[in-house]
C-alpha cells in the first residue's frame, strides 16, 4: 500500500510559465498616476463647468482652453506608457511573422523610428516654445502666456524618445526564444485544467 494519500497522487505536475525576461519598468507608474490626475482634472474641470452653465446659463472662459491643453498632455503621457509597455500602434501582420531574428530587427527599427521621431519633435518644439516666449505671446482664451502651455511638448516629446531608446536597449538585450513565444496560446496552467 502506498503511504501517500489520493489526493497526491492524483495531482499532475503543471509547468509553471517562465517568467516574462523583461519586466515591465517601474518608472512607468510615473505615467500611470499622470494620467490618472489628468484624466480626474479634465473630468473635474468638465463637471464643474456643466454646473456653472445650468446654474447661470453662462461658462468659465478658461475651462475649454485649459481642457484642451490638458487632453494634449494626456495623449504624449499615454504615448509615453505605450512606447515603454511596447503597446504602440504597428502591422501585427509583419511583425509577429518570420523568424525570431526578423521580429527582433523590426522591433528594433520600430523603436529606433519612434526615438528619432519624437527627438525630431522635441527640437523642433524648442524653437517653438522660444518664439513664444521671446514675442510674448498670450493664449487666445485667457491671455496666460502661452508659453506655459507650450513647455510641455519638448518636454513630453523628450520622454518619449527616452522611452524608446530604452524598449530599444531591451529589443536589443531579449533572447530569441522570446520572439517565438505565441501569446494567443493559453497559458499552461489554464491548459492544464481543461480534460479532452
């Protein structure tokens, strides 16, 4: 008789899935919590406008040109999270067929393409923001100088590239095997509870 009981033997041994090589960076929290106070000021700034508009039947003058600032902060901090989780927009057609070393080289292209692009805008952003801080320019809604608002795109544009440069360096540093990996297919736990 064996001394072990049913209920041990009866259990298979499920393969635990490696663990994925590269982590998601920490840092991305930063564009996480961004988004989050963005995403809470814009449907503040919203709500209290509806108020003021049913209650008095007239709006704040600044709520549609501050919205608009922040929506355009918000779509460079969600860029910044996207290029970092490697989630940006791309053919999955050609990138996820061929070879490992073809899926590795186009992710690398990607993500040099999407460097170059953004340091391209940070620059040009530069002189952008200098034109409007030399002439003093002043937003059309409420007279802030514009500059404060324009600020924030070399900025934004500058951690992207960065963001890039860094899923690059990880491109650049991942196995092969990892290139192969099919992600449709369930993992082996869920695999192993279902019967034939």
């Amino acid at each position: 008789m064996s001394s072990k009981y049913p209920a041990e033997t009866d259990q298979k041994a499920v393969p635990q899935p490696p663990a994925p090589a590269d982590e998601e960076p920490r840092s991305l929290r930063i564009e996480d919590w961004l988004t989050v106070i963005v995403m809470a000021a814009l449907a503040l700034i919203t709500f209290v406008n509806v108020i003021v508009r049913y209650l008095t039947n007239s709006s704040f003058a600044w709520t549609e040109e501050f919205s608009v600032f922040l929506m355009i902060v918000l779509a460079l901090v969600a860029g910044s999270a996207a290029v970092g989780r490697d989630r940006h927009i791309r053919i999955e057609f050609f990138c996820d067929a061929g070879s490992a070393l073809r899926r590795r080289r186009l992710a690398q292209l990607g993500a040099l393409m999407v460097a170059l692009l953004f340091a391209l805008i940070a620059v040009l952003s530069v002189r952008t923001l200098y034109d409007d801080f030399r002439y003093e320019e002043t937003s059309p809604g409420i007279g802030v100088p514009q500059w404060w608002y324009t600020v924030w795109l070399p900025v934004l544009s500058t951690v992207i590239a960065l963001r890039a440069i860094g899923l690059l360096i990880r491109r650049t540093r991942q196995p092969d095997v990892e290139y192969l990996v099919d992600e449709t297919i369930p993992d082996a736990t869920d695999a192993g509870d279902r019967q034939p």
